[in-house]
C-alpha cells in the first residue's frame, strides 16, 4: 500500500508538473507532439489536437515532447519550440516548477484547513469538565472544583467545552448560574466571570 500511495502522489506531481510546460506551450502557439507519464514500454496511448498522450510502464518520471525543441532538428516552422523568442521559450521551461509551487501551496492551505476543522469539531465534542481551576480565578471563588462538568448555566443545558466559552464570553461579567455534577452529584453555583490580561 506504501508503494502504491509513492507512486500515486509521485504521478501527480509529475502530470503536475509536466502539464505547467504543456498548457504553457500550447497557449504560445508550439505544437507538442507527446506528453508521457512514466518511461519505457507504454501501456497505453491515445491521439488528440495532434498530441500523442501515453501512460508508461515504469511510473518515475514523465515527459513533454515539443516540435523542434532540439535545435539542430528545428526546421524554422512557427509551431516549433526553437522559432519562439527566448522569453517565450524560458517562460515554458519555467512553468513546470511554477506549477508544482502552486500546488504545494494549495495542498498546505487543503492541509491547514482540514486539520482546522478537526480541531474545530474535537473542541466541540469535548465535555466541559473542569481540569485545572487557578487560585484567585472566578472559579475558585465560586467553589468550582476540579473534575467537575458543567451541565447548564442559567438553565440552558451545556453539551460541550465550546458551548461553556460561548456562554461565559456572552456574559459580559454578569454573573451565572452554573449546574455543576461531580460522580453523579448534582450542585449549583454562582461565577462572575473576569476579564484577566496577560
């Protein structure tokens, strides 16, 4: 399975890749005669808009053939890769890497995002269970107690640790009433929140 997922993400990359120098080729007006994923024997081979696409045997790399893109082979036809302005040739060549760049930074926004939302969704699944109370805090003095869970402030039932932060940070200070249960016992207790500065 490790080796199928290698191959996989290798071959997106290089189709990537490779599809930078295509798409940019084909936009300047040079004709591109094969794009080839993988070397050696070809498994397959399909023709379209005069492109010779095929998919390879040994999955390692890829390639885009262009019209005239060796120089002594270049017979000075528009299409050719070698009658294009040197701009137009380095913008080509450096559209591959141009592309893959893009990719890595959208597959770290995909990442980042993802990731984001999984901790979004494991904070909200959290119980609202008391785990460390500060000396001097607005818990302590309301007796909250470490191991409680916070089950409901001023009779609206908390589900989650995401739903207590909501309901205190809406108080704006003013005081609640918290239904606090400890090993099945069930107690009631009044906190005034407090604005603390680092």
């Amino acid at each position: 399975m490790t080796l199928i997922l290698f191959i996989l993400i290798l071959s997106i990359l290089i189709v990537v890749h490779e599809a930078g120098h295509f798409l940019t080729a084909k936009k300047l007006g040079v004709k591109v005669e094969e794009f080839a994923l993988g070397f050696g024997p070809r498994l397959l081979s399909w023709k379209r808009d005069g492109t010779d696409y095929r998919l390879c045997a040994i999955p390692l790399g890829g390639y885009v053939k262009m019209a005239g893109d060796e120089r002594d082979k270049c017979q000075g036809r528009a299409d050719e890769y070698f009658s294009k302005p040197p701009g137009h040739r380095a913008l080509i060549v450096l559209m591959g890497p141009i592309v893959n760049y893009c990719m890595a930074f959208l597959c770290f926004v995909v990442v980042f995002m993802v990731g984001y939302l999984n901790v979004d969704k494991a904070i909200k699944a959290l119980p609202a269970r008391i785990g460390v109370v500060a000396p001097a805090s607005a818990a302590y003095k309301a007796g909250i107690q470490v191991g409680d869970t916070v089950i409901g402030i001023d009779g609206k039932r908390i589900s989650n640790w995401d739903e207590m932060q909501i309901m205190i940070i809406d108080s704006y200070g003013k005081t609640l009433e918290f239904k606090l249960e400890n090993n099945g016992a069930e107690r009631t207790v009044l906190v005034s929140p407090e604005l603390v500065s680092d």
